[in-house]
C-alpha cells in the first residue's frame, strides 16, 4: 500500500470521509493509518454508531480520530461518551452530542473546551429512561455563543452542568418533544437569570405546559431581541423587552401583543399558520410600521382573502407568503388566470406602497427579486423551506 501514489491516496480519502457506515470508517482508518499527514486536512469529524460498527473497528477508529489535530467541528451520535476523545480536542469550536451514552468504564467527567463557540446536546429520551447518569459531569465552555439543549435535562438527578460565561453567551435555544411539568418550568426561569445577556431565544416544541402560570421575572434576559415560539408565549416572554426580531410558531390569530410585544417596534416578523383573512396586511402595517422583512406560512384550510400591497410598508425589503398544505403557493392556475399573470399584478402594484421592497415569495419553489428600473422583477429558483431561505 506504501506504493500507492499520493494523489490516489488524496482521492481515496475525499471519498470515504464523506460517507458513513463500517466499510468507509475501516478505509478510513487504513488511509489515515499509512498517510498520517492527511489528518491535518480533517477539520470536521461526525461520529455515528451503528448496528453494524464492531468494538474493534470502533477502537480504530477511535484511535485515529484521537490523533487528529486540526479538527474544529464535531458531532457525536448514538455513541458512548468517550473522555479520551474529547480531552485530546481542546479547540473544539463547535460540538453536537446527539444520543449519547455515559462511557461504563469511566464514569461522568468534567471537560473544558476554551475556543467552542457553538454547543448542541440533543433530545435524549432514550439516554434518560436507560441510564440513571449523565454522561458527563460538567462541560466549560467559556467562550460560548450559542447553547442548544433540551430542558428536560435543567434540574432533577439526570441533569448536566454547562459552565458558560453570561457575558459571552447570546443565542439560547431550547427544544423538548414532552409537555415540561412544574419542575423544569423552575429549571427554565433559573437557566435564563444564569443566560441573563442572550439577544436571541429560542423556544421549539411545545415544552410549557399551559395547565402551568408561567411568570418570567421583570429583569430577566433585558437585552433580548429575537424570539421564537408560539403564540401563547410571546408576551411572557417579549412584554418589556427591546425585541426586533419575531418568529410565531403554532397557529395563531392576531392579538396587538403578538406583532407588538416589546418595548421597540419590529423589524422582522415571521408567522407560521396563520389563520389569514382580509385585513390581515393592513393590521400589519398599523401594528408594524418599521418592518424590514416580512414571512407568513398561512394555515391552507383558514385562508380566507387576498393579498395586497396597498397598506403602507416604507421600509420593508422582504416578503414571502406560503399556503400550505393545499395548495403549497398563494396563486392556483384553478382560480381566473394564470399564476404568472397574478403575480405579475401583484409584483406591478408592490413597490408603489412598499418602495424598498426587493424581494417577493409567493411559491416554495421560487421567488421574484427586484433588479432596479432596468432590470424589473426577476425570477429565482430557490426551495422555500431551506435554511434562511424563507425570507
């Protein structure tokens, strides 16, 4: 194998690192094994366990991957919790730990990453009916930004501690599969009196319990300025607060708390499965006078009016409107004319009332961008539910 030229040995190892399975972990391994300089090229690594991953691939692998010195990003799913794996990374700047498992060997441990910036612990249900133990005691990461956890681990035996810098951290996100009971409503007020300078959180699932009164201290997180998460929290959460940025998960009907909730106007707006009827923009345009992006996913089987740009909107530069489920665009060739013709009516009036508009969605799987007098409206092929790609 020692013969094998290097650009084979290069493309060898651009082909197995990107795939999964036994097989590619055991060529791998054997490439990085002989040519020990391609692991400077590693910066990314995701270890997934499976069925199928035998202990003594798995030590390889473990091995190999210990000995990596360039790597920055990596994610760890289905898999025990290894402390030799992690301590040998210290400048880690971003960890996923996904359905992970305490090492039985070793027991929990504290472990210290200076340089991460991003931390995700996943759902882990199956960690928590299966092991009486977290599957590390405590990670320090004083350096981090963004938190990511399910707050089904806040308090109780099971629980894990995250040591980060208050001044440092600025975007919480936290996401559950299970109605949270009174305990971890505790766990969620006391999180963000530790998370008291977060700008941005986030709130997926439906963890609070509404049988709960759920009251967030005055002082808690006073700088926030994006929120994510239904309807029935955005004034608990919002009330006071110089929040700009707004994301309504769940269905909704209009309330002046919701598209007003703090002390600023906003600046971005994005509703899910709202309930649409006429006068819905106009509402919008009172409420939200300083609105620069605009994203409404209309609840298909509530949808009742149209659209109109004729409310005035003088700083707004994006807009999407999507129903779902049927049909999955605002415009159908069922109704009088063509989609293109309706749109084209539409793109025509948009910017007398909405000037700064630059960008129109009206179906997932393009949208319209403004190219000055010139140019005009043009089309763009773009999947709406892609990351960011909404609005």
């Amino acid at each position: 194998m020692a013969s094998i030229p290097e650009e084979i040995w290069l493309q060898i190892f651009k082909l197995v690192q990107n795939g999964r399975g036994p097989r590619r972990a055991g060529c791998l391994a054997a490439v990085l094994y002989h040519k020990a300089h391609l692991k400077n090229m590693v910066s990314r690594v995701h270890i997934y366990w499976t069925d199928e991953m035998e202990e003594e691939l798995w030590g390889r692998m473990e091995g190999v991957i210990v000995g990596l010195c360039s790597v920055r990003d990596m994610r760890i799913q289905g898999a025990y919790l290894s402390t030799r794996l992690l301590d040998q990374h210290p400048r880690l700047e971003r960890l996923v730990l996904d359905l992970v498992y305490p090492n039985p060997t070793e027991g929990p441990t504290v472990h210290s990453f200076d340089s991460l910036k991003y931390l995700r612990c996943g759902p882990d249900v199956k960690f928590a009916r299966n092991f009486g133990t977290a599957p590390f005691a405590a990670l320090v990461v004083p350096q981090l930004e963004t938190l990511q956890i399910d707050a089904v681990y806040l308090t109780g035996e099971r629980a894990y501690q995250i040591r980060f810098n208050p001044a440092v951290l600025k975007k919480l996100i936290i996401e559950s599969n299970h109605s949270w009971n009174a305990t971890e409503h505790e766990g969620l007020v006391k999180l963000l009196q530790r998370a008291s300078r977060v700008k941005s959180l986030e709130l997926e699932g439906r963890q609070l319990n509404p049988s709960f009164s759920f009251t967030l201290p005055d002082d808690a997180i006073p700088d926030l300025e994006a929120f994510t998460g239904e309807a029935d929290l955005v004034r608990a959460f919002c009330n006071g607060r110089p929040v700009r940025d707004l994301h309504v998960t769940g269905r909704s009907t209009w309330s002046p708390n919701r598209v007003r909730p703090g002390s600023v106007p906003l600046e971005h707006l994005h509703l899910d499965w709202l309930m649409w009827k006429d006068g819905t923009i106009e509402y919008i345009a009172q409420q939200c006078p300083q609105l620069v992006s605009l994203g409404i996913i209309v609840d298909g089987y509530h949808r009742n009016g149209t659209i109109t740009t004729r409310y005035s909107m003088p700083r707004l530069r994006r807009a999407a409107f999507l129903s779902p489920p049927a049909p999955n665009h605002w415009y159908s060739d069922d109704d009088d004319g063509s989609v293109t013709e309706k749109e084209a009516k539409l793109l025509q009036e948009s910017r007398e009332f909405w000037p700064q508009l630059e960008s129109l969605r009206l179906h997932p799987e393009y949208f319209w961008t403004y190219r000055g007098l010139k140019g005009g409206w043009v089309q763009v092929i773009s999947w709406a539910y892609d990351e960011g790609a909404l609005i």
